[in-house]
C-alpha cells in the first residue's frame, strides 16, 4: 500500500503523503499536518484509486490522509480531502467536486467520520448535508464517537488501540445518525414532503361563528347595494367582541377576540351613530375595548393600506373587516385582475405577517338580480373568486325589510347551500334570522316583472293552460319573441307562480297564492 499511495517518511519521522491526479501522476507532497509542495489546493486524496469503488457497498468519509490509510488498508472504500475538515473540494469553476460519491447506489451507506472534536462534528455534518443536497437519494449517517472517546479522537486512534477492530470506531458507527437535508426555505412556497406530513400535527379548521367566518382564512362577504352588509358585518364583529353566544342564530365558538372595522365609506359620525345604535342590542354589552374603528377623512385615500397596517401593528386584532373593496381601488377597475391582485396580496401579506382573520366586503355588480345568490355576481372579477377561502352573500328582495344570505364558498369547513332569511328591523337597527327560505326564486323576481306575468295570466280565462295558451297570450297577443315568452313560462315554473301537474306534458295550473302572499308581506 505504501507503494501504491507513494507514502513516505521525511528525517524527521514526519510521514509525507502523495497527492496524485486521475492518470496516477503526483501532483503534490504533503507533509502531515504541515506545509505542501506542488498543487496545494483542495482535492480528493488517492484520485487514482477512488474512482474505482464498488458502488454498491459502504463508503467512509475520514478526515485526512492518515485516517485514509488506515481504513483504505483495511479494505474499506474511504475518501478524505487533503485540506482538513473545513475545506471540501471544488471543482475548478468553484463547484463542490462531489463527483466521487455519484454512482452510489440505495445499497451503500455513506459514513462521516471525522475526528471527535468541535470542528469534526461541525464541518462533518456539514458535508454531509452538502453530499446530500446533491444527490437526495443517498443514506449518509455521521459517525457518534463515544463518551469514553478523548478530544481529537479519530479512527487510526481507535485502530492503534485494538488493531484488528478498533472497537470505538466501530460503537461510533453503531450509532452513526443519518443526516437529513438541510431546512431552506423558498421565497414563494413552504415546503412540506410526504414524511414531514406523517408526523406534523394537523391544523383543524376553527370556526369562529358556525358556517359564517372561519379562524386564518381569507373571507369576501359580499352583497348587492342596500342590503345592510356593514350593518350585518358591525353586529358580527361587535357580537364577537362582546363574547355573544350566538349571532344570527350562528354560534360563536371563540371567545376574547379583538375586532377592527375599517370603514371607507360613511365616515366617523355614521360609524358612530351605527355602532351606538346597534350596541342598544346587546343588553350585556362590554365589548367597547374589542371592538376598534378606524373611518377614512377623505373620499380618497391612496395609502389606505398602509394605515390599515399600522393599526394593526399597534391595535393586534385577531379579526380585520376591510369595507368595501372598491374603495380601496383608488378609482381602478377592480374587474380586471391586474388592478385587484395588489389589494388582495397586500391583505394576504398583513394576514401572514400579524396572524389576522381578514373579511374583504364587497358589492355585487348591477342587474342579474334574479340569478340569486352566486359568487359570480361579486364585482372584482375571478380573482376574488380564486382569492377567497370562504365567501358568504346578502341580497335584498321584493320584501322591503326582507334579506336573504348564503354561504358559496369554503376551502376548509362543510357548509349548507341553503337560503337564510334575514330580517332587518329598521326601528332597533339589527338583523334576525327567521329560518330557512323554501323557494329563494320568488323573493327576487322584480315586483314589475311579477305585475306582468300576473296580467298575462289573468288574460287566460281557465285556471289551466297549456303551452298553446301561453304562447298566444304572450308571443302574439303581447309581442314578446317566442325564446322570450318561454323563459317565462320556465322562471314562472321556477319561482312556484305556476305549477305541472304533469311534467313535460306542456299543461300548467295557475298558482296566484304566491303572488297574492308576497303582496300581503310588503
């Protein structure tokens, strides 16, 4: 071995080793532990002999050429750099030279063995860690040198004292921990892998009030104009700071939170009005230090954000309301997703960073009333849509103080597809559930829409008709196009005006109660 490695030993007694290339040729001489003559730069020591290892079998990494030789004479397949623990060998364009170690296959272990002081456990777990950045797949343990093991212990210490096992070494191996990649982080993105997942503790979804607002997502409500959706929003938010068992008949599950209501619509003096107005409901009401407003000076505000931060920084509420999103445009067209994202980032950002539960109020666009309550009526265009993690709607109706609200949306929690009807009381200035809506359609249909289909089926003279009739009264009597006439005999059907008997037979039977009821509520 002495011949194959060209080691030597100076007058000194010092040993002096051979550092040679690929071909075999010596590229440089060091001495142990002292200065080197020829190419002294960080290489992989024995480069001739290295690169010819079974790839199936275990490798070690030792620290220096000593330790090499000790265990290369022994038959294991050994590696060391010649510029000690702190160094690992680049290639000449600066890149780690971990080209040795590549082929190994998920039949070999790897082994860092460095010395049983500070700078081995240090510089050994981190070339591990490099190694297994570059080739993930591979099992790289370090070596656990043992209590009874002296300061700079190394493996030809272990050989010298039981040459034909060195026992500690082979303990040290016995207990060698496996090195794992290094955390790093992404700018963008966390990073969970499939066996981080299999012991991470679950974060189960908490509903702050049932089916209404869940705890860390990104709510919208969102609401056609006058529906009373800041005044809904208020008596949520002020139910929540006054630890209110129920709100709207929704339980409130989480108690002691702070709210922030930021308005930048009705200014200081409405807020106040509103907020004494609807406190007159709670007749236990303490919640005045949990429930903090903040309402813009002027129409418009370039840096409302920044504000909204500050206040958050210096408040620490645990829920935010954002009304409305329009105003926090400055003038853009929130359509277009291009103008929207930098207001939903910006509340992404102040969610993450200050552990807000945030609820973006919005309006609905114009017309398309009847559609009912669909996430796609929200002004703010698919964004919002996509943004959203729980979206709750409002409208008004063809009843003066009647509301309907519907859960659309929710990335975490089960939720009921169904109607509420909300009640606002204008005298008391609050909101009531009355129960679940059977037939939304019929609350929606414009009082002027519902007086026509009333006149066109009082100009048919039986209580049951069949298409034929319809058609006659409508598209030839009344000049409606034959698509138009039948879109209202099928919203009719819809909204319970008129019923089948027999379905697809084409005949129909007058059901006027319905029209004559909502009449009777207005």
């Amino acid at each position: 071995m002495i011949d194959l490695l060209d080691i030597g030993v100076c007058r000194k007694g010092i040993w002096q080793f051979a550092h040679h290339n690929r071909d075999g040729d010596i590229m440089a001489i060091r001495s142990h532990k002292g200065g080197s003559l020829g190419d002294g730069r960080d290489k992989w020591y024995a480069q001739h002999l290295i690169y010819d290892y079974d790839y199936d079998k275990d490798w070690v990494l030792a620290e220096g050429e000593k330790d090499f030789n000790t265990s290369f004479s022994r038959g294991v397949q050994v590696f060391t750099g010649t510029c000690g623990a702190k160094s690992i060998p680049k290639n000449s364009d600066g890149v780690y030279d971990f080209a040795p170690f590549k082929y190994f296959t998920l039949n070999a272990n790897g082994y860092i063995a460095y010395d049983n002081d500070d700078s081995g456990k240090k510089y050994g777990l981190i070339i591990g860690q490099e190694i297994k950045k570059a080739f993930p797949s591979h099992n790289i343990f370090q070596i656990q040198w043992g209590d009874d093991c002296a300061d700079k212990f190394d493996i030809t210490d272990a050989y010298n004292e039981h040459p034909s096992k060195g026992i500690k070494y082979m303990e040290a191996v016995m207990n060698a921990r496996r090195i794992k990649l290094p955390p790093f982080k992404l700018n963008s993105f966390d990073i969970l892998r499939g066996s981080d997942a299999d012991t991470r503790p679950i974060k189960q979804s908490i509903q702050i009030v049932d089916k209404l607002l869940v705890k860390d997502k990104m709510s919208v409500f969102g609401g056609t104009a006058g529906c009373n959706k800041s005044m809904l929003s208020m008596q949520v938010g002020m139910a929540i700071a006054n630890d209110e068992d129920y709100v709207l008949d929704f339980k409130i599950n989480v108690k002691g939170l702070k709210v922030l209501y930021v308005d930048t619509e009705c200014g200081i003096d409405e807020m106040n009005r509103r907020y004494n107005l609807l406190k007159k409901n709670f007749p236990n009401w303490h919640g005045s230090d949990r429930f903090i407003m903040i309402s813009r000076k002027v129409k418009i505000i370039s840096d409302v954000l920044d504000d909204v931060e500050d206040m958050i920084r210096m408040e620490q509420p645990d829920i935010v309301y954002y009304d409305c999103l329009y105003n926090m445009s400055n003038g853009k067209d929130i359509a277009k997703n291009h103008n929207l994202s930098p207001i939903t980032d910006r509340i992404t950002d102040q969610k993450m960073e200050y552990g807000i539960t945030p609820i973006l109020i919005a309006h609905a666009t114009k017309g398309n009333h009847e559609q009912g309550l669909t996430m796609d009526r929200i002004a703010g265009g698919s964004h919002l849509q996509n943004w959203a993690e729980h979206i709750v709607l409002l409208t008004r109706t063809n009843v003066e103080n009647m509301r309907m609200l519907r859960i659309d949306k929710s990335r975490s929690v089960g939720f009921p597809t169904c109607y509420y009807g909300m009640e606002w009381d204008g005298d008391k200035f609050f909101m009531k559930n009355i129960g679940v809506i059977d037939n939304y359609r019929e609350w929606l249909i414009s009082e002027q829409k519902k007086l026509m289909w009333s006149e066109y089926l009082n100009n048919i003279p039986t209580d049951t008709f069949n298409t034929k009739d319809w058609l006659n009264e409508v598209e030839i009597m009344g000049g409606k196009k034959l698509r138009t006439a039948m879109g209202y005999l099928s919203e009719m059907v819809r909204c319970g005006v008129v019923t089948t008997p027999h379905q697809g037979a084409g005949v129909y039977t007058k059901n006027m109660s319905v029209i004559a009821n909502d009449n009777d509520g207005e």
